[in-house]
C-alpha cells in the first residue's frame, strides 16, 4: 500500500465548551514502518465498521469548499501539508459551530491500494494502557485507540476524477454518537448520500432469489451459489470494495457467466452496475433447510415473517406466494 502522503494535526477541544484549539503540524509524516502499519490497522478497523454510507461531493460553494481544495492539490496549486490545513481549519471552525464534538488527531492520508488512489480523513483518539518496559517495569502507555472509530471518511479519488457520473466515491461512518455528530463530519466532507446500501443489499438479495426460484435449481446448487454471493460480498466489504454486478454473475454461474446479470437487467431491478455490501443486511441472509420422510423445504431467512410463517407451539410453517411451477403441479394432481 504505497503512501502518497500523509499527515496528522491535532484539534484541542474539551467537551466542557471552550475554544477549540489547533495545533498543527507543519509538514509530512516521513515514511516509516510505523505509518504503514498504522494506516493498514485503520483501513481494516475502516472496513469492518457497519453503518456506513456512500455517496458524492456536493457542487462546491461557500458552504462545501472541501471538493474544491482536494481539486486544487491533486492539479499542483496546493501542497499536501496546505492542503490539510485549510481543511483542518474548516473542521475545527464546524466543531466549535456544532458544539457537538470533542477534537482529536485528525488524519489526512493519501494512499495507493492497487490501481486506485484514495484519501483517507479520520478524527482519532487515545486511550490509556499500561505496558512492560525493557527493565520489566509496568509504566502508563497511551495509544490510538483504532477500533473505536467513529468519524471517518474515505474518498475514492481515482473514481472521482475519472467517472463523473458515480454517486459512490466517498464513504463514511455515519456513527453512533447521534445524527448530528456524524452529520457535521459529511458536511466537513461536504458529502451527500447517492447510495441507499442496505436498500441496495437487500434488493440484490431479492434479484437473487427470484433468480434461484425462476431457474428452478436443485437444492444443493441453490445452496452453493448462496454461498457464492454471500463469500463474494462479504470480501469485497472487508476490503472496501463494492460488488460488481457482472463479476458477481460470473462467480456465481461460470457456465453461463451473464445469466445472473441478464436476470437483473431483464427485470429491471434498479440496481448499480457497483454496489456497496451491507455487512448487517447480508448476515441475515441465509437459508433454513429441513428434509425428512419425502419432504424438503428450504427458504432463505428474510422471508420468514412475510412470506412464511412459523409457529413453533404448533410445529407448522404457512407459506404464501407459492412457486407457480409449484401450484401448477398441484393442480394438475387434483
């Protein structure tokens, strides 16, 4: 993951509302090791956070200047450390307007990961431990406290710059410390939501079973090509990475690679050709299997409590919208 660049200034504000103050630093980190590992710890705490949203820059003005100043260092009229600071400067001007936030060390880095450039900006905090030194002596240890993250942003630059139509090229932690928190970090991003993620997941999901239902497939083949979707989005989320339409269709069929994709088009599903993973909404999706004396049935779990009914005292399932290959059997029977 080659580092571009980066940086780390701190904003000093107490929860007892006094002025913030900034402390910035007034040029780059050098590389190092430590740097690497650091960014490589946040990028996987980044990625495991669920609650994130996607979305795209508003047109820059006044109130959004974010966009502006990113365009202005990536086309060499800014430096990276210039850059960051008239951005720290407009974070620690929104803190004191929100009223909401205690400061932090904020973090700018602009960083490769295959052929994609991204900036990563997280407002980050200690905590406090305790470690062994080399005369074995226990000593207070404080460190950066990556897995409580709460406030961070990451811009897809390449994506950005070169696919004008994405809605899709920032990501960020919407949080759990209250709407307005994580609502003054997108306005400092100056980011609005293009991309439902969850609605997205779960319409994919939906797609995916109709598919399965339409194409009348074996137990057993149903099952892999779940788990297929299931391991596919699952690994594009753990790295950040939205689900490409077509690749997922040829994962889940090699034999016929666009069968799953035409499906999707065909029915008009609404979907992006990329969309991002919804780790909360794809671990509700699996199935439930039973089989026994001539009898299988198999059903993925977000249908029951719409499409199927279970009463455990009674031991009965009720099922509605039965398969039209199935009634028509059933009727032809009678």
């Amino acid at each position: 993951m080659p580092i571009r660049h980066c940086i780390v200034h701190l904003i000093d504000k107490k929860p007892d509302g006094t002025p913030a103050v900034l402390h910035a630093r007034n040029e780059e980190l050098p590389e190092s090791s430590a740097i690497e590992n650091m960014l490589a710890d946040l990028n996987e705490s980044y990625n495991a956070k669920q609650g994130k949203a996607w979305g795209f820059f508003h047109a820059e003005s006044g109130a959004h200047p974010f966009s502006g100043w990113l365009k202005e260092y990536l086309d060499g009229g800014k430096d990276f450390t210039a850059f960051s600071r008239v951005a720290v400067e407009h974070l620690q001007k929104l803190m004191e307007e929100s009223n909401l936030s205690v400061g932090g060390h904020v973090l700018f880095a602009h960083y490769q990961q295959g052929m994609t450039d991204y900036l990563a900006i997280a407002l980050l905090h200690h905590s406090e431990g305790v470690a062994v030194t080399e005369q074995l002596d226990v000593t207070p240890s404080r460190h950066l406290d990556l897995g409580q993250l709460h406030l961070a942003a990451r811009i897809n630059v390449s994506e950005w710059q070169n696919n004008k139509q994405s809605r899709q090229y920032i990501s960020f932690i919407k949080g759990k410390n209250g709407k307005k928190v994580s609502e003054y970090f997108r306005d400092f991003i100056g980011c609005q939501e293009g991309v439902d993620g969850p609605g997205e997941t779960r319409t994919l999901l939906k797609a995916f079973s109709d598919f399965v239902e339409s194409e009348d497939l074996p137990e057993e083949s149903a099952r892999e090509k779940t788990k297929t979707l299931v391991d596919y989005a699952s690994s594009q989320a753990k790295m950040g990475e939205p689900m490409g339409l077509e690749e997922l269709s040829e994962l889940i069929d090699e034999e016929r690679p666009k069968a799953f994709y035409d499906h999707i088009r065909n029915k008009d599903y609404g979907l992006s050709p990329e969309i991002p993973a919804d780790k909360r909404t794809l671990n509700q999706f699996r199935r439930f299997t039973g089989r026994a004396e001539g009898l299988s049935i198999s059903f993925e779990a977000h249908l029951l409590g719409s499409k199927i009914e279970y009463d455990e005292e009674a031991g009965t399932l009720i099922i509605k919208g039965l398969p039209t290959q199935l009634t028509d059997q059933l009727k032809r029977r009678n």
